[in-house]
C-alpha cells in the first residue's frame, strides 16, 4: 500500500515535532538507555501504521504518541522479563541434572553451544517459542508453517538440545571420574 504525500509529510512533521520527547521519555525508563532508540522506532511504525489514529492538534499528538512509547516499553519489559525467567529456569534446570558442580555462567555457557549446535531455522523456531513468547501458531506464521507443523518441529529440537545436553553431561562426568 502507497501512502499519500500529504500523509509522508504528516509522518515527518510527527517525527520532527516529537521525536525528541519520545526518546527522552524512553532513555528515562530504559536500562541501558542505548534500547530507547529502538523501542522508538517501534513507536514511530506504530504510528506509521495508524497515521489516521493520531490526532491532529500537536499537544494530542504528542500524548498519543507517548501512551504508544508505555506500550511498546511495557512490551519490552515483558519480554526481558520473560527472557530472564526462561534463562533462570534453563540454568536451574541443568543445574539439577548436572552431576558436575558447574557455575551458573559455566551452565549457560554449555545452554547457548548447544544452542549453536542446533541448525539456524531449529535455532529461529526454539527462540520465537521459548524467548519471543509467541504461540505454535503465531511462530508458524513468522516461519510459513502451519501450528501443527511447529508443535511437531519443536518437540524434535526439544529431544535433540535434551539430547545433546545430556550427552555433554555424561562426558563431562566421565572425563572427571578418569
């Protein structure tokens, strides 16, 4: 779809006129700062997006674009959040199923070889799953397949990266025992 000149304009006037408020407002409530000018830009496709939703008076404007910034911000932060608990969780899991004393870095270091062991689409699928939160439907349709087809898929990177973590398990026992 085209837009209008007259709406590019609009756009460009948004983005001059409050730009600056919207990453001031975003650099305020992001650590580290350096993530606020993304999540402006996801503010800014936003309102690309609902160009015709943004009022016209400029003060308006400026609020509606700031409630967008809180929710693309609270976005975020779920999402780090979510990625924190699935890494704690991951840790705490091969912590338990360790038979070496390993240190939580030493356990997240084996978690992300293994990672890079699986192929990058296995990789892409565990991580839209797993860290993007999203469901088997909504990681089929950013992949092109259908939810069927990424519940079967993930139950097999699943088995694989248990598999391979396990086996890396073994090995480390038996090398200490030798």
């Amino acid at each position: 779809m085209t837009r209008s000149a007259g709406a590019e304009a609009r756009f460009a006037e948004l983005m001059g006129e409050h730009g600056k408020a919207v990453l001031g407002y975003l650099t305020r409530r992001t650590d580290p700062a350096f993530d606020a000018a993304d999540l402006m830009a996801e503010v800014f496709v936003v309102a690309w997006r609902r160009l015709g939703d943004v009022p016209g008076q400029s003060d308006e404007a400026r609020a509606w674009l700031l409630g967008v910034a809180r929710r693309v911000l609270a976005n975020h932060h779920r999402g780090a959040t979510r990625r924190n608990q699935l890494a704690d969780r991951l840790r705490g899991d091969l912590e338990l199923r360790s038979q070496t004393h390993s240190s939580p870095d030493e356990v997240a270091g084996r978690v992300g070889e293994a990672l890079g062991r699986l192929d990058a689409e296995d990789r892409e699928l565990l991580t839209l799953i797993a860290w993007e939160d999203l469901t088997s439907e909504q990681a089929g349709a950013v992949l092109g397949l259908s939810g069927a087809a990424v519940r079967k898929r993930l139950q097999r990177i699943r088995t694989r990266l248990r598999a391979d973590l396990e086996a890396e398990d073994d090995s480390l026992l038996a090398h200490a025992l030798t």
